[in-house]
C-alpha cells in the first residue's frame, strides 16, 4: 500500500514535501510514522476524536527541525470544524465507510472541503461497490451514492487507484455472501490463521513478504484487463475542491 500511495502522491504532484498534511482518525500513528519518515511536510497535524490516542502521540511524535507537528482531539462530523489551518494533502483511511448516519457523512465531507487548501487534494480510502452495502461496523456507499454526495460537499473525485486484495475486507464485491465474497473471505481466514499462528520472525516475514507479491501480482494482471474502480478491493480516492 505505502509505494502505491507514494506514486499516486508523485503522479498528481500533490504538494507533500514543505506542504501541510493532515491526517484524519490518527489512531495509534500508522499515517503519522508515514509521512514522518518519506517526507518532510512543513506541518504534520494529526487528529482523532479519542483523547487517549491524541496523549499518545504527543508522548512519541515530536515537532524536529524543518517539521512542526501537532495533534488534537477532533471530531470531522462536528458542524462547522475548524482545525485552524489549510491542508495540501489531508489523509483519512479506513475512517469514512465507518460514519453510518447520512448527515454526519455529509458533514464529515463538507469539513474536508472546508480544509483544502487551494489546489489540495483528499485521500480516502473506499470500496466503491456497484450497490450501497450495510454491515455491522460499516455503510459502504456505492461508487453512484459515494459520488453524489462528494460532488454535494463541492467536490469532484480526481483519481481511484485499487490497493488491495486480501488484506482488507472484500467490501468491493458486489452479490450475496455465499458466491465471490465467500471465496474471498476464506482467503482472508487462512491469511489471519496463519498471522494468529506461532511463527518464528523469519517464517513471519517471508509470509508477509509472500502476500505482498500474492497481492502485487493480482493487481498487475487486473490493470491490464480490468477498470480501477472495479476491482474487488478497497481503494484509495482522491478528491479535490471544485474551484
């Protein structure tokens, strides 16, 4: 996933180095520890609605020379958020599928346009079904309900790049539960039984190895045959202002 979002940020030129970042549901610092150690963004801001987790990147994620950092408790569908600042790149994985109620959706989306800066971009990461799918932790908006009310927060989706295949859940696939998603599921149980299995750090790193180059290589054959956006995997969007 990092060198796929590496090249998207180098193929849209999205202003990452002496630019300000942002990034959305920090949690523990997954994107944090990105961004600090492949660019040099002037302003890293990170922000999550749990306390416990903006403590504790202030603990371990310091401003240094040339990057000043900071972190609050925030909450993106709170109307009419202000964080103070303009983003060039504002980063929310695995967060906005996660927001069930339409209008703290819309409210979410409205505060990401609200904090682009002039020729910003937004990454998000989706599915983009072809139907509008309900599970017990999230709402999966189609790619038509999706663009919808993206295009409402006055916003455009500008580019859709496919990540992954097994390593997240298969949300990307439409049908019942028992056809594609089923198979797809099983690969995801036999991956998990062997991550929860007791693996010596070598025979764990050669599967980690292993699924990258199982996943790089289904990704490649897709592209030469099938659209972004509708391979069975999440995907990262790109979003701009309409301006």
């Amino acid at each position: 996933l990092y060198p796929l979002y590496e090249r998207m940020i180098g193929d849209l030129k999205i202003a990452v180095n002496g630019g300000r970042v942002l990034d959305v549901g920090s949690g523990s610092g997954r994107w944090i520890r990105f961004f600090r150690e492949r660019y040099k963004p002037a302003l890293l801001m990170g922000v999550d609605f749990t306390k416990a987790s903006v403590d504790l990147l202030k603990q371990w994620c310091t401003s240094r020379e040339g990057m000043e950092t900071r972190f609050s408790v925030a909450d993106m569908t709170q109307p009419e958020l202000d964080l103070g600042e303009k983003f060039d790149l504002i980063n929310i994985a695995n967060v906005l599928f996660h927001i069930p109620e339409s209008d703290r959706f819309m409210r979410a989306l409205q505060n990401l346009r609200a904090h682009l800066a002039p020729g910003g971009r937004v990454v998000t990461t989706e599915y983009l079904p072809r139907t509008t799918m309900r599970t017990e932790w999230m709402m999966v908006l189609s790619r038509y309900d999706f663009q919808k009310a993206v295009e409402s927060a006055g916003m455009r989706i500008v580019d859709v790049k496919a990540s992954v295949f097994f390593s997240n859940d298969p949300m990307g696939l439409d049908g019942p539960d028992a056809g594609t998603r089923l198979l797809f599921n099983r690969v995801r149980q036999g991956v998990s039984n062997i991550f929860d299995s007791k693996l010596d750090p070598n025979s764990r790193q050669f599967f980690v190895q292993f699924l990258a180059e199982v996943e790089r290589a289904c990704l490649s054959f897709c592209r030469e045959r099938v659209a972004e956006i509708d391979m069975p995997s999440q995907k990262l969007v790109v979003l701009a202002a309409n301006d």
